[in-house]
C-alpha cells in the first residue's frame, strides 16, 4: 500500500470515529487511560483495583472489543451495575489511586505508611461534607437548594437538550406504593400533560405560567433498585401494594450521576460517587439525603443506596399535591413508567 493510500484509509477511519456515538461513560478519562483505550483497557484497569463487576465481564468484554469495528452502535449494555456499592467504590478506588493526593493519608506522620482500606479513606474524604441543618462543629451544612422556576427556565430545558436523540442504555428504577400513587402516577404519565410539560419547557416558557397550564409528576420519595423496592413490598403492608418500574431516557444515566443533577448524602457509600466523579456535588440532608431542584441519594442498610425526590408542597383541601422541583427534574429523565407488581387487587390504568 503506497503512503497516501494509508493517510486516506487513516482519514476515513477518523471519519467514521467522530460520528459514532458517545459510549455510556468516559471511563478512560477516569481511569487514567488514553482516550482510545478499549474494552480489555478499562477491564484491566478496573480488575486491578478488584473491582467485582469487572472481574465478571472480563471474558465478555475482551470477546467484544475483538468483534467491535468503528462502525458499531454501542452494544445495549445491562446498566443496573450503576446501582450497586461494588461499581463506585471500583471506580473510586481507581481515581484514588490515580490521583494520589486525593485520597487521605494513613495518618498524621504518614510517612512510610500503607494507605488506608478504600472505606477508611472514603469515610475520612466524607467528613465535613455532611448534610444537615446546622451541621456539627466542623461540617457543612445542607447544598443550596433549587427552585422549580430553576428547573422550568434552566435546568430543565438543559437536561431536554443533552437527552434529545441520545442513544445507549437505559437505566431501570423501582419504587414500591400505595394503589393511590401508582394510580396517580400511570394516569397522569398517560395523558397529554407529561408531552404537555416538555414542551412548555423545550419553548423557555417563563415559569411564572407554569402552574396555571401544567401539571407534574408527585412521584414519591425513593426509589431504587429491585431488591430494594422487593423488600417493601413484600410487607404485605396496603402502603405498598404496587411496584412501578420506572425506565430511564436512553444515556439519561450519563447525566443523572452528575454534579448538575444530583445531591449526595454524608458517610462512605455517597462518598463513593463524590470521589468516583470527581466533581463537587451539593449535600442532600442527613437523613434522607434530599434537597430540593436535585436528585439525591440515601445511604441504605440493606441495599447500597436509594435516589431520594425532595417532595412539593403537602396535598390541598382537595387532595392534590402539588409538584416540587425535585419531582419534575425527575419526570425529565423518566422514559417508560410501567407496572412490575401489583396485589391489590385492582386493575391499574395500564392494566385494564
């Protein structure tokens, strides 16, 4: 092949190369790899931080960047490790490790000393970013929270731009109710008002309108992941007689796991996606791990940790309830909403 046949070949590869679509994470640039590493690179990477769900798809993905041409659509990749402890403080440690000053040292000397365990560190990096009203001497208090006219005029519309025609994965949350909010909720998901709100917001529509034309979706507080929504609702308690299974917009967990949409509780399983992300994340409340125009994020003892939906204000004498700020950032990023159980012995809107 004579030399401008490769610069040609070369150019068209690069062609091809800009125009595929983004990948669900940048993990190389997290990682500490080049911008073109593969697969079988981050594997590598992240198995030598034993990061369990790396160590399980090693094979598979090795196979897979072997098989894997520049014209390829990103493959549909399972995204429900996003939920777990085991994916953060993976990630965490890799970042830790390659951003050395980050991360604690052992001691006050510290010199000659090992590291301390990836929970240590992450316990010790938490401290003084803990949630709360008025905090404890040393820590600082509950983020700035958002107000819903945020949301209308800027958040929201920014959120609609990064999510239209976005491809990839789609990440998959469960909450467990009452038959009265899953009914709520599957009404008003199918009726012109959600297309209705997206709109008003993709137009910049001054927020001072809103209420009076729209309506929002009073999802309630947590949500997470399967087993977690199981264990409520297999109380057998009528607060908890339907189980919702909400899909995520295509790519929408590129952006919900960020800085401009999330909140994150005190203590070393949030740490984890503070340290992970490396970005400075507004603090959710101590316990419950919630401020307002953010999607937050609650420490559990059973599971790893719950998204948490600041709420709106309380139902008026009519019973409806109002949509807060944190409830509509959410819709935002909501694709489906479906029903994975439902015991109550009613049919449900989408059931009928």
């Amino acid at each position: 092949m004579h030399a401008h046949d490769k610069t040609k070949q070369t150019e068209a590869d690069v062609a091809r190369l800009a125009v595929r679509p983004p990948t669900t994470t940048p993990l190389q640039a997290m990682l500490g790899l080049p911008a073109g590493a593969g697969n079988t690179a981050i594997v590598q990477r992240l198995r030598a931080t034993g990061h369990p769900h790396a160590v399980q798809r090693v094979e598979t993905a090795e196979a897979e960047e072997t098989a894997e041409t520049a014209e390829a659509a990103p493959e549909a990749e399972d995204l429900q490790y996003l939920l777990t402890q085991e994916h953060w403080d993976g990630l965490a440690a890799a970042k830790m490790a390659a951003e050395p000053a980050a991360q604690p040292s052992s001691s006050k000397a510290g010199k000659g000393k090992a590291a301390k365990p990836l929970k240590a560190a992450l316990l010790d990096a938490s401290k003084g970013k803990k949630g709360g009203k008025g905090g404890k001497a040393g820590m600082s208090t509950t983020g700035t929270p958002r107000q819903i006219s945020d949301i209308i005029e800027r958040v929201g519309p920014a959120l609609l731009d990064q999510l239209k025609d976005k491809q990839g994965g789609q990440l998959v949350l469960y909450r467990a109710m009452s038959l009265e909010e899953a009914q709520s909720l599957l009404t008003y998901w199918g009726s012109p008002d959600r297309a209705a709100v997206e709109e008003y917001l993709t137009a910049r529509e001054p927020a001072s309108q809103f209420k009076r034309r729209n309506k929002g979706l009073t999802v309630g507080k947590h949500l997470g992941d399967l087993g977690q929504a199981d264990q409520y609702y297999n109380s057998q308690t009528p607060g908890y007689a339907v189980m919702l299974k909400f899909t995520l917009k295509p790519g929408a967990h590129e952006y919900l796991f960020t800085p401009e949409y999330m909140a994150l509780q005190g203590g070393k399983k949030a740490e984890a996606i503070r340290q992970a992300q490396g970005g400075e994340f507004q603090n959710g409340t101590n316990n419950e791990g919630v401020l307002q125009g953010y999607i937050g994020v609650k420490a559990e003892s059973n599971e790893p940790f719950s998204l948490s939906i600041a709420q709106g204000a309380p139902p008026n004498k009519r019973g409806e309830r109002e949509v807060g700020a944190s409830q509509l950032l959410f819709q935002l990023f909501v694709d489906t909403i479906t029903v994975e159980k439902n015991r109550s012995g009613t049919l449900l809107p989408t059931e009928a």
